[in-house]
C-alpha cells in the first residue's frame, strides 16, 4: 500500500452468474425493531450465496446464539474463498451510482482507509473523524465478530466537503470509458447499483483532488480556523464498524514487526467515499423509541427535568398511546435538539429503566410509540451543512444525531475485502 489517506482496494465481487439481489443486503444496523424486515429477507434469500451469510444483523444480538452465528459466519467466509465464489480482487476504485427508491441517484466511490489516519476519540485532530459520539460498550461485541474474520463486508461511507464537485462527480461523464464491475436491483424496493471499475487516468485525477481536500492553508480559510487539523473525511455510517477495524488492527499490529505495519490489510478498511454536497444525499433525522416504561411517568420526569414550553427553539415530538404532544425545552442541555433529549432518555434509563432503540422513519415511531409500554421520540433534521463546521468546531455531535437517507435507501453489503494473510 501506498501512504495516501485513502486509496484504491483489492475488491472481490461474486462471479458473474450469482444473483446479486439476493447476495446484496441491507446494513446490519438497519431495522433493528421489525422482525419482519428480517425474516422477508431470509425467507427471498435462502441459500443463495449472500451477504445475509456474512454479517450479524443487529437484531440477532440479544438471541442468546452469538458464538455459534459469528463461527458460522467465519465458516461461511472460508467457505466462498475456498469455492470459488469470488471473482479475482481488483486493485481498483470502483465508481458506483446508487438509484434510490425515490429515483435519486448518489454517487460514490469504493476505496480503502488508512487507519493509522482514523481516531473516533472526542477531540480528535485526525484526517478521518467521527461525526457523532462512539459508544465505546458497542465495539467488543462487533470485535468478536471481526478478530478471526477473513473478509470484510463493509457499510461504512466516508463524506468529503467539496463543494468543487472535483473528486467523485466528473465520474460521472468518464463512465462510459469504464468497464461495468456490477448493475443489478436491490431486494424489498430498495432501488438499484450500478458500478464501474476506475482506470488509471481517473485514478490519478482523484488522488490529486482529494489531496486538494487535504491542503493545511486551504483548509484553514475554508473553514475560518487555525491551529485545527486537517478533517479530510468525516464518518458518515458505519462509524462503530470502522471503530472496530481500528481495534483489531491497534492488537494485529502488536504482534507485527514495524517493517510489516504498511503492507498488512487489516491496517485498511473498505469503505464507500460519498460527496456531502450529492443532491441526492439527504440527512434524516433518527427517532427514538423507549420501551418498557411508564408514559405518564416518563413526561413528568421530563417537566422536572427541563422547563417544558410552547416558546422554543428546541422542539420535538413525543408520542404515547393517548396521541402525540409537542414537546419545547426552554433550557436545553445541548446546542442540538438530539443532545438535549438524550441526556434525558439516558437519564432516565438509568434511574428507572427501560430501553431505548434509534429508528429511521417517522411512522414506525408511531406505531411503535402508541403501543403500551412504550414511548416515542420524533426529532427534527439537523443541517447538513453544519456537519463539518460543528465537528471541527466542537467534536463529535451526540450519538444517533442524524441519518443519511432512509433505511431502505441505505448502503447495502456488496463489495468484499480479505483482510487476513
């Protein structure tokens, strides 16, 4: 590997003849409180080679089978290197367009990580940040699943600020000059992907762009500071899987003489680099829903806990099974709506129980909220604009504070990377 930031990976794609929409599914951090999404999947998917195979859905967590699923799952792996699943890795970028189900497509670009230029710590000074807080319980568990792993299947995507458009978008008019690395639809009305393998011309002229992005001097007048470093890329999802690359590796490279830090692949992470002035690219807001609680209790506790108001800035929904009420808090605990209401949630949780799940789309958290029991939260959008800024700025924004696009039109498992030797 070189000593860029980012570079082109050693990608494997299925061998043509497998049945991409059943191999290509959903992130795993998707539709954690419908079942049923789940089950569709399994039930369309079968025993047709699938990423479904090779990832743990999160809401398999709590099953009681962790072991057993993440065993099976390495097996797999081995399994579809052994048998020839794959076709050979290609040391490439891949250019992809991803049409979601309102028609919108989002550009991207597949690449790998250095992450010796990742820190997901509050404060941190890297070239690749996390934009929201890291819930640091939450990355064993998936160390488990990736520590005797051979490959990995990433949902992770990186956003650059460039509002030039020089990096990703001229892509776009080069396409035809690139061979096809895929086209196919995604299962359950999740739109469709098409990807092209980048040549070398293009390669050159995105690693002079994105060094453009990297400039100290530019940086600075951009953003109005000084004495901050560079924020190259910012972590748009996936940020507790990249989070886990960065743990495995910190125990690899322990046991590796300094001569092998460079070459070793779990030094790099696959990950998708996506413009955050797409148009296609949207911020939603992620809601909340607590459950096993007492509604009436939860609201009171809310009015002891901030000034409750009909005059604020800072507003949002809360939903019982008596209806909806809206919610404005006169003397917030943080800049952001999200952050003044998870300090409550936490709070409370602590105090008195419950648990709490982070929900893409408004109308589960209704029905989820005016069920017995239960308690919803809906919250405004933050801006995207506002992402890099805050984070520079400030550091991370509080966890779960914003989604890019609705579940459905998420980044699903696609593109493999080895990342043992």
């Amino acid at each position: 590997m070189n000593n860029k930031v980012f570079s082109p990976g050693s990608i494997l794609l299925p061998k043509s003849g497998t049945d991409m929409t059943k191999w290509s599914v959903v992130a795993c951090d998707q539709y954690t409180s419908e079942p049923e999404y789940w089950s569709a999947v399994s039930d369309f998917v079968g025993d047709a080679p699938s990423t479904l195979h090779l990832t743990f859905p999160e809401i398999y967590l709590e099953d009681g089978d962790t072991s057993s699923r993440i065993s099976n799952i390495n097996e797999t792996m081995l399994s579809y290197i052994n048998n020839g699943i794959f076709s050979d890795a290609a040391a490439k970028y891949i250019y992809l367009e991803r049409v979601q189900r309102d028609g919108k497509v989002r550009h991207g670009i597949m690449g790998v990580v250095d992450l010796e230029e990742y820190d997901y710590m509050p404060g941190s000074q890297s070239k690749i940040r996390a934009t929201e807080g890291t819930v640091l319980e939450r990355i064993p568990p998936r160390v488990k699943i990736r520590e005797n792993a051979h490959m990995e299947i990433p949902h992770i995507m990186l956003l650059i600020d460039d509002s030039e458009k020089s990096v990703i978008e001229p892509l776009a008019d080069a396409k035809s000059t690139l061979d096809v690395a895929y086209d196919f639809s995604l299962m359950q009305d999740s739109g469709k992907i098409c990807g092209y393998f980048v040549n070398e011309s293009e390669e050159a002229r995105i690693d002079a762009a994105l060094a453009a992005l990297a400039d100290q001097s530019a940086f600075d007048k951009k953003y109005g500071v000084s004495g901050k470093g560079v924020l190259q890329f910012a972590v748009g999802d996936g940020n507790h899987s990249l989070a886990t690359a960065k743990e495995c590796w910190r125990k690899i490279k322990e046991t590796l003489p300094e001569s092998e830090h460079s070459s070793h692949p779990a030094r790099y992470a696959l990950c998708e680099l996506v413009n955050l002035h797409d148009p296609a690219l949207e911020f939603e807001a992620i809601h909340r829903v607590v459950f096993d609680v007492d509604a009436d209790d939860m609201y009171n506790k809310l009015s002891e806990y901030y000034e409750i108001t009909d005059d604020a800035e800072q507003v949002f929904d809360m939903i019982t099974k008596t209806g909806v009420r809206r919610i404005g808090i006169g003397n917030p605990k943080s800049n952001l709506t999200v952050g003044s209401l998870q300090k409550f949630i936490d709070d409370y949780i602590k105090e008195n129980g419950g648990r709490v799940d982070y929900i893409h789309g408004e109308e589960v958290v209704l029905r989820l909220g005016s069920q017995d029991k239960n308690v919803g939260f809906i919250l405004p959008t933050i801006a995207k604009s506002d992402l890099f800024p805050t984070v520079i700025r400030d550091g991370v924004l509080p966890r779960k504070a914003f989604s890019m696009g609705h579940a459905w039109d998420k980044r699903f498992y696609l593109e493999a990377r080895i990342i043992k030797k």
